[in-house]
C-alpha cells in the first residue's frame, strides 16, 4: 500500500511537471526547450530572435496562464472533495450542485454594475462577489437537504438551483452593454488567460490559506467519512467540521467563478480518478492529490482548449466537460450496480 501512495505521488508530481512545461511550450507560437531553457536562466541573446517577443509571450502569457490553470484547478478539485465528503456522494461537485452558477451569477453582477460606474472593480470584490453567489447557492442546497433526504433528489435539485442562476444571469446580460456582453460571454465559457498580475496575488492567498485550512481538518474530516455518530464519540465538533466544509468549498469554488469563469465537471471527476489512483479515501492522502490532480487536470484541459483550433480557442469549460462527463457517467453506473446488487 506505501509503495502504491508513493508511485502515485511521484506520478502526479511528474504529471505536473510535463504538462507545466507544455503549457508554457505549446501554441500558435512554439517555444523549443532549448528556447524556454535560455529564457528562464537569462543567457544572453534568449528571446531576442523577435525582438524579446518570445521571452514577452512567456512571462505576460504562457507562465501566469498556466499557473492559474495548475492553481485554480487544485481549488476546484478540492472544493469538489469536500463537497463530497460533506455530502457523501461522489456526484456532488461545485457545478452540478450550483455553487458554481451562483457564483457566476453574482460576478456577472459585479461586471456590469462596474461597468455602470456604480461600483469601482477590483480582483478582492470580484472574489468577494464570488464568494457570496456560491455562499448563497450553497445555502439554498443545505436548505434542501433538511427537507430532502433521497441524495439523488438533492443533487437534482442542486440542478435546478444552477438552472435558476443562470437563466438570471442570462436577464443580467439583457441589461448589459454590447461590450460588456461581449466580456460577459467570453468570460462565462471559462478561461484561464488574461488574469492580471494583482489578481493573481488575490488568488494565490484565497487558494493557499483555504488548501491550509483544509489540511488542518484532515483528521475531523477522517473521522466524518465514518460516521457522525463515531465523530461524536471521537470529540469532534460536526457542526464546526460541517460548517468549515462548507465554507471552504464555497471560497474555493467562487475563487475559481470569479477569475477563470465557471469550469465544469473538474470537481467531480478528479477526486473519482485520484481515489482510484491512490487506492484510498484518506483526507491526509486525498487533499494534496486532489490539488496535484486538479491541476494536471486543468493545465491538459487548457492546453487542449488553446491549440485542438489554434489560433482560435475553445472554451476550457468545453474541454473539461468533454474529458469528465464520462467519468461522472462511469460513478453513476457504478452506483447503479451497487444498488443492484444489494
């Protein structure tokens, strides 16, 4: 078992490590190893072929872009974990439960009420607008859940809660600008480009401090997955457990909404395929998998969306619904058999 943990790791690790190095190589403007290798160590005459051009495209484009997709990628993934865990169905995930959709819809709010003039824009209130919208979203599902108790139902439910946010939005943008439609519609496919500098540094200390705090309830999350009951007699506070899952899924989940749009299927898919992986449920073992797997995840995701029509992009949220819905397809008909064989 040690060694399985211990090849799937270092199989993650060199995961993110190649498809890091292919995300900031590939595209409409190719950069050789040798190129990258010059640039990053400063040798002299690197990137200078165009003028500076390529050595421009790697820091201002490749590099942020592809630390946002590795980043923002673990984030969703993790949210997707807990959202799990939480609710112990390995179909509940930001963008099926609405999470996601809320806090699209409070963004889009956000954009145009900037663009107005009515407020003054910047990457805190963007995840803050972010952070409530999910919020909202989540607590309308937790409503849910002390009057649904079929899991199934619930998840559909959570459905139509995403459903409700979107046809919103949608009213949202009829009160929009032509160029603010504009922004609004590329920026609801998903994508990891254009994150600016200052949001970045937003985004990092959301992700990171939130990637803490999950680790440090890594045990009261262990004794969750057994039972409330076992949890109770273990000392563990479940409302507090309860509540943090659900606020960390929330701020994880619209950090993501607000700088890279909704991106779906990542959620649920990732925890699936690393649990398979690892061959356990540990939170110890499952929290920094899940953000090695995310990333790899979204970093392959975004590569595909930026070159598969090249020099067009695809939108990353059609690439990782494209690669994950066969996974949530391939959970569903394994708890259908599960059923049916009990």
């Amino acid at each position: 078992m040690k060694k399985r943990i211990f090849f799937s790791f270092l199989l993650l690790l060199l995961l993110t490590a190649g498809f890091f190095f292919l995300g900031v190589s590939a595209g409409s403007a190719e950069i050789t190893p040798g190129e990258l290798w010059r640039i990053l160590t400063g040798a002299e005459g690197a990137g200078e072929g165009s003028g500076g051009t390529v050595a421009m495209i790697l820091f201002k484009i490749r590099l942020p872009r592809t630390e946002a997709a590795m980043m923002l990628g673990g984030a969703l993934a993790l949210a997707g974990y807990m959202l799990q865990t939480f609710f112990h169905n390995p179909i509940a995930g930001p963008f099926v439960l609405g999470v996601s959709s809320g806090a699209r819809l409070m963004v889009a709010f956000s954009l145009i009420a900037a663009a107005r003039g009515a407020i003054a824009l910047n990457s805190a209130l963007m995840a803050g607008a972010a952070f409530a919208g999910a919020l909202i979203s989540m607590s309308a599902v937790l409503l849910l859940s002390s009057k649904i108790r079929n899991m199934s139902l619930l998840v559909v439910s959570g459905v139509m809660i995403g459903y409700i946010c979107t046809a919103l939005t949608d009213i949202l943008v009829n009160f929009a600008d032509d160029a603010d439609i504009v922004n609004l519609r590329g920026w609801s496919i998903g994508s990891f480009s254009g994150i600016r500098s200052d949001a970045m540094v937003v985004c990092a200390g959301i992700v990171f401090a939130s990637l803490l705090a999950v680790f440090l309830l890594a045990k009261p999350i262990s004794a969750y997955q057994l039972g409330e009951s076992y949890a109770v007699d273990m000392g563990v506070n479940i409302r507090a457990v309860r509540f943090a899952m659900i606020l960390l899924s929330s701020l994880l989940s619209g950090c993501v909404a607000a700088f890279a749009g909704p991106v779906s299927f990542v959620g649920i898919a990732v925890p699936f395929l690393v649990k398979m992986l690892l061959g356990t449920s540990k939170p110890i073992l499952m929290i920094p998998a899940c953000f090695l797997g995310g990333g790899v995840f979204c970093i392959l995701s975004d590569i595909i969306a930026r070159t598969v029509v090249s020099p067009s992009e695809l939108g990353v949220s059609t690439v990782t619904a494209v690669l994950g819905a066969p996974v949530v397809l391939v959970i569903m008909l394994g708890r259908s058999r599960d059923h049916e064989s009990a």
